[in-house]
DNA sequence: CGGACCATTGAGAGCAGTCAAGTAGGGTGG
DNA sequence: CCACCCTACTTGACTGCTCTCAATGGTCCG
C-alpha cells in the first residue's frame, strides 16, 4: 500500500475499498529530472499523484512568457485544474527522480459515485487548492512572499514525515522567482538578507531555517492562518 | 424554472432531476447593499449561488487587512472554498440589492451520489475556478490588471446576457484596488489614463468600453486565452 | 448648507526591476 | 587531471513603477 495514501486521493477509504481503488492506479516511472508527465493542450484522462520526487507544473503565454503554476510534492493531485476543459492547462515536469501515479479520471469518477469518501475527498482537495490560491491575491513584499515560500515547503514537508530544518531546493531560483512574481535577482538578495539576519543559513539550493518564529512571522501575511 | 439553471450547479440536469434539485433551493432575499450572506468562521453548511444582484466575498487577515477574494455575478457559486475545513473562510457580502440561492450542501453532496451530471459539474465548477485563480498568478502592470478585471466583467456579463459594453461597477475604487493588489490612486489614474486613451470613458462608477480590440491585447497577458 | 464619503490629482519616496559585470560549480573533452 | 565552458547564481548601479501622504474636488443626503 502506498505510504501517501493517507495524504492523497484514496483518503478515508477502508482496507476493501482501497485496493479496489489501488486497481485504477497505474505507477508511472522513474521520470528523471527533464522528462515531461504532461503537455499543456494535451487531452485530459487522467489525474497524477506525485509518489516521489517533485514536479513543477509551468504554462506559456501567447508571448512566451513562462508561468509556474506549482511545485508539487509526494501525495499531491496534479491536473485538476484540467477537469473542466479537459485538457490540461499546463506542462508538468519533474524536477528530481520521481514516481507519480496515473490515476484514469473515468474511473475516479466512477468509484467517486459508488463511493461517498472519495467523492467528499475529491472535492475536499479541489476546494482546498480554492483556499490556496486565495492566499496568494493581495500584494505583500518580496519578503513576505519568500518567507511564504519557505514555510509552506516545510510545513508540507512536515506532513510528509521529513524534517524540515533542511530543505533541498530543487527547482532554480528563476522558477521561484517566476512563481512567486519577482526577478530572480530579487530572490538572491532576499535570502542573502535572511541568512545576514540569521533566519536561514544558504548554501546554494540547501536552506537551513534558523530562526522559524519569525520566518513564520514573516509569512503569516502571506499564509494568512 | 431558474434563468441562471444553464451557468450555475444544475446544468446538465435534465428536466424531472431539475425540478427535484430545485426541492433543495432556498431562495434567500431581497439582500440589501451590505448585507452578509455569510461570515468568515461560520459553520459551512451550504452553498450559495448568486440569482440577482452582486456579492464581494473577503477576508481579514490577524493585522486586520481586508483582502477581497472575489466578486460574483448571477449563476456564480459561493463558498466553494468552504467544503475542505466546513467552516467559511470569508464573508460575503452584498455589493446591491440581490437574491442569493441557498443550497444544502449535505443534500448537494447527496444527489451528486445519485446524480453523475451534478457531480461532474461540481467538479468542473470547481475545477475552473482553480484554472481561473491560476491565471492571477504572475506579475503584470497596474494596465494590464485593469483590463483584466474589465474585460473578465465584460465576458461574465455576456455570458449572462448583459450588454458589456457599458459597466457598471457597483464596488468602490478601493474594493477594485484591494482586489487588484494595487493602491486606489493607481485605479484612479489608470482609469484616467484608458481614457485619455480613448480605451474607455469613465463617469464615476459607470464605464463604456470603446476598444475592446486594444483592452483585450492588454488584458490578454492576464487572462490568457 | 454642511458633513460624510468617495474619488481625483499632485508631489515625493521607496521597493523591486532591469541591465550589466563578476563568481562559482559541474560537466566535458583534450 | 586540468583547462575550459556553460549555466546558475550573486552583486552592484541605476531606473522606474507604483505606493504613500496630502490636498482638493464631487456627489449625495440629512
């Protein structure tokens, strides 16, 4: 049995059901950091999990212009923002060795109507995904919204049982940047002025969160909890 | 028969299932301009649907900053973002005299079990809306957000059979700015300018587009369609 | 008519963006 | 194994957009 089960998709379903539903679950992987899960314009059938590794989900504009959408993490959905369209809306990529898991959206949405759980689980996770992104409108400083990154990763972490004193960037410092709407330069300046005020120690794309009440005071703005 | 059925959680239904659905419809109203429909930290119990008039929903965050998550036209759902933790997670409040639909969500939840067309346009609902706040995501120009939120009331307009090409704004400039994430007076001049422009004429509350060709190119970067 | 509220306009400041130069790993090929 | 290169990152100087503060203008309403 997956060991995210409990964080992802199948939640709340007992021991019988759960392997019913492990039925519709195709594991797809190693992808290697580069390849592709998705495209965007690609037709929708299917709902990703990650299972290990991360993934970024990242679109283009009709100028060309990239934006990243999200950094997903083991037990997180991938695509459903692509439900109504059916068509995905962005390119998934991962950005480490990664598993994730194919989960055909047909027959989510069977079981999801045999199944009282997994449809209250999956509108508990499109609803959350709402909440989520609410926090994000609203204008905070380039500090605010760095500090909100930092902390979002490691109480996500958290939840996945792995510490977070340490968190291990994956992604290079333009994807921040991008996803949280500044320069990339900002990005480097922002965490050298964390680590001279000893918030965090840098080193490269390891972070250190030194001093976590005020990083959390920082990203409270942005969290908003 | 509701004239909003099309756009709004029922669609899809066919003619006996609408008319039973309509057995769980409270219609709630006339709300008056400033009213609540529901306030942040209410239990969640139900879903609420615009039928006339205009709702802004909003939070406060602990430093007492208002932030305005949203602004709903008739067959637009409300509370969406309620489902994950059955508490809401702002206030909506009547921007007009308006009529809102009330829904259980307990029984919502119980006829999308029977019903396979509202449970997928639950999920759609759902799904588009996280498409939509996607969109928000990135750093664009005061301009371009402007014609954003011109341009996006537009189109919802004429989806409901409004005529877009006068608006009429019934929230205050701060509103529209607190949205935004800008200041009022950076509304205020960005309106001026549009019009000096020639892109619109603005009288006060009420807003004519005139080149809709120029707003849109302008607006496409946010919206990007 | 006066007050309250909203909106506009102006002046000045500051945060963060852009441009440009410099640094440092990590990988490759000789 | 070392020299080289490429990419990512950092740092500095400067610019500019948008914010803030403050004053003024309009409109609605009692």
């Amino acid at each position: 049995m997956c060991t995210n089960a409990r964080l992802c998709l199948p939640h709340g379903l007992d021991e019988t059901r759960l392997r019913e539903f492990e039925c519709i679950v195709d594991e797809v992987g190693p992808l290697h950091a580069g390849d592709f899960i998705f495209r965007d314009g690609d037709e929708f059938t299917a709902l990703y999990a990650v299972r290990a590794g991360m993934v970024k989900t990242y679109s283009i504009d009709r100028e060309g212009r990239e934006q990243i959408t999200g950094f997903y993490l083991p037990g997180e959905l991938i695509g459903l923002d692509a439900i109504h369209s059916m068509r995905y809306r962005n390119h998934a990529f991962a950005l480490d060795t990664s598993m994730v898991c194919r989960m055909s959206f047909a027959k989510i949405r069977e079981l999801a109507q045999k199944w009282p759980e997994l449809q209250t689980q999956l509108l508990c996770t499109l609803s959350s995904g709402l909440a989520e992104t609410d926090k994000l409108r609203g204008e905070y400083s380039a500090d605010e919204r760095m500090a909100g990154f930092l902390i979002d990763l490691a109480r996500r972490l958290e939840q996945r049982g792995y510490s977070a004193e340490r968190l291990y960037l994956l992604m290079e410092r333009r994807d921040i940047a991008n996803f949280l709407g500044m320069a990339k330069e900002t990005i480097s300046r922002v965490l050298r002025r964390f680590q001279d005020e000893g918030l965090i120690a840098v080193d490269r794309r390891e972070v250190m969160l030194l001093d976590r009440i005020r990083l959390d005071a920082l990203a409270g703005a942005v969290l908003r909890d």
